[in-house]
C-alpha cells in the first residue's frame, strides 16, 4: 500500500490529470459535436438516397437493431477508458441467452432463468478482471482467451442445435415486445444508457475510470482502489453482454451457441471508437457511444435498403473505423 508522501503526490498527479483531461475536452468540442453532425449529415443523404430510410418503421427497426450494440457499447467504454478491452462479449452474449432458454426449458420460472444468465456475464467479466487487475495479464490475450472458453463451453452446453422457446410470452415479450410505440428493447438500451450516463458524469467513478486510463499509477497512489473498480467495469461489460444475449434469444425465440459470432465485439469496438474513445485509455463517453452505435446502425440499414453489396459493406464500415481512428490519433 502507498504510504503518506505517495498519497500525497499521487492525489497531485490525478488532480493534475483531471485539469489536463478538462482543458483537453474543452479544447476539442470540435469532435464531441462533430459526431452529432456527421451523423445527421449521414441520415439526410440516405433519406435523399433512399426515401423509405426515413419512415417510422424503418427508424423504429434501425432503434431495435442497434439496442444490442449500444447496451454492449454502453458498458465497453468504461473499459475501454482504462486502456483495457474485452474480446470475450460475443460468446458471453451466445452462453447467457441460452443459459436464459435452456432454464426456461427446464421450468425454473423466468425470474430466476434472467438472474442465473445476467449472474453468469457478470461472474465472466469479473473474472476477466481479476486476472487483468491481480495477475497484470494482458486484455487483449485475457479476453480472447476467454472468448475460446466460453465459446467452447457455450457448445457443450447446448451444442450447435437452436434450442426454441416455447409458451414463454413474458421472455418474448422483451425482445418482440412493445410500449409506447417502441419495443421494449429499446426501453431497455435507454433504461441502460441513463444509468450509465449518470454513473459517468455524477459520480466519482467517472473521473477515477478516466484517471485509470491516464495514468493507473497515479491514481492507485492517491489511493484509490484501482484494481477493484477495473475488476468491477469488466464485471460491468460482462452484464451488459449478457443482458444483450437476453435480448437477442427472446427476440428470435432461440437460444444457440453459435450466436454473437465473430464480428459482434468488433461491431461494439466500432461503435465506442467512433464516439471518440481512445483506445489508450483516459477519455470517453457513453452518450458519444450510443452516438456511434446509432450511426453504426444507420449505415448498415442504409446499405441494406439500397442493396450494396455484402463485400462493399465491410470495407465501408472498416474505412469508417480507420478513420475514426485516424482523427482520434489527431486530436490526441
């Protein structure tokens, strides 16, 4: 444990960073509203392009599609602000929905089939953590490693087979369902962004989440519990996951193994990265994720509707990324 002087000088250093990271933001509005604007600038040529993109079942099925992402989105930042990253969501997301139809099937009521398949992406992400936080491990070779196990273990529990849900309309009801005009997925993705805006911008954790990815040192110096909350953010990732595993099953009545397959966790990184998060570590935001899920989203839909072709589509989405990436690295 640090003593008094490194408390102190710890205690200077993440002030330091706070100002630093403060002055920076200010600095770079420019991308914080240029995101905004390059989305709506996005929506208006599709809509020119494609008249249909912009009605309100199209934009309603565009907010459904993106509910997944964007939860997982949400909850990959905080990660990804510590300068970590989790590759194992994809597979997390794949055992958690058929944990969730499998207990169904096995009649243990649907209270209980939700709480065992969130418990389980919550246990695999604090599990990443631990040994990312205790062991110093790699995220990258912790998570993919992961992503190994939890497929494979995914398979044995319920091999490549889809697995239906049959007489659960309550389970159904949360990916098919609907309130108020919108599916309640949706109300979900929202319910799951407040909380984690909030948690960002009202409360500690979002300046010590920001101060781990500048400098982890620093902040344990000033005595902060820098392990735990690393532990507890990928716990965080991994609920988020499994809730979008939840999702997923209920919407397509199935459960499988095979869901979440390779592309999903690169469709969060995407979504996170084009909302301005560092790959770094250190700055972030979750209202600029959803942005850049959203945006995400929209463009996949607008390349569906006009019928570009499958292979055109990922190098699209791959230049996109890139340069998202490219500009990060500038305003760096």
């Amino acid at each position: 444990m640090p003593d008094e002087t490194d408390r102190i000088v710890g205690a200077a250093a993440v002030n330091t960073l706070a100002m630093n990271t403060l002055r920076s933001t200010r600095s770079r509005e420019w991308f914080a509203t240029g995101l905004p604007l390059l989305a709506a600038a996005a929506v208006a040529l599709f809509a020119w392009l494609q008249p249909a993109f912009v009605g309100a079942e199209n934009l309603v099925g565009i907010l459904r599609q993106v509910a997944m992402v964007g939860i997982m989105a949400a909850g990959m930042t905080f990660v990804i602000m510590t300068g970590g990253i989790d590759l194992s969501i994809g597979p997390v997301l794949a055992l958690s929905g058929l944990v969730a139809v499998l207990s169904l099937d096995a009649g243990l009521g649907l209270p209980l089939a939700l709480l065992l398949a969130l418990a389980l992406g919550l246990a695999i992400g604090l599990l990443n953590g631990a040994l990312i936080a205790w062991l110093g491990l790699p995220p990258i070779i912790i998570t993919l490693a992961m992503l190994s196990i939890v497929r494979g273990s995914a398979l044995l529990l319920g091999g490549p087979d889809l697995h239906a849900v049959r007489g659960q309309p309550a389970f159904t009801f949360i990916g098919t369902g609907s309130i108020a005009g919108l599916p309640f997925s949706v109300w979900l993705f929202a319910a799951v962004v407040a909380v984690l805006v909030f948690v960002q911008r009202h409360t500690p954790l979002g300046l010590l989440v920001a101060a781990i990815g500048d400098n982890q040192r620093a902040a344990w110096l000033s005595g902060h519990r820098t392990r735990l909350t690393t532990l507890w953010l990928y716990g965080l990732c991994g609920l988020c996951a499994a809730l979008a595993g939840v999702i997923l099953s209920s919407q397509v009545h199935t459960g499988s193994a095979t869901y979440g397959e390779f592309g999903t966790e690169l469709d969060v990184i995407a979504a996170v990265v084009l909302g301005g998060t560092q790959l770094s570590g250190g700055r972030g935001s979750v209202v600029r994720s959803v942005i850049g899920a959203l945006f995400l989203g929209a463009l996949n839909n607008a390349m569906n509707i006009l019928d570009v072709p499958i292979d055109l589509q990922l190098i699209a989405k791959g230049l996109i990324i890139a340069l998202a990436l490219g500009l990060g690295q500038l305003r760096s």
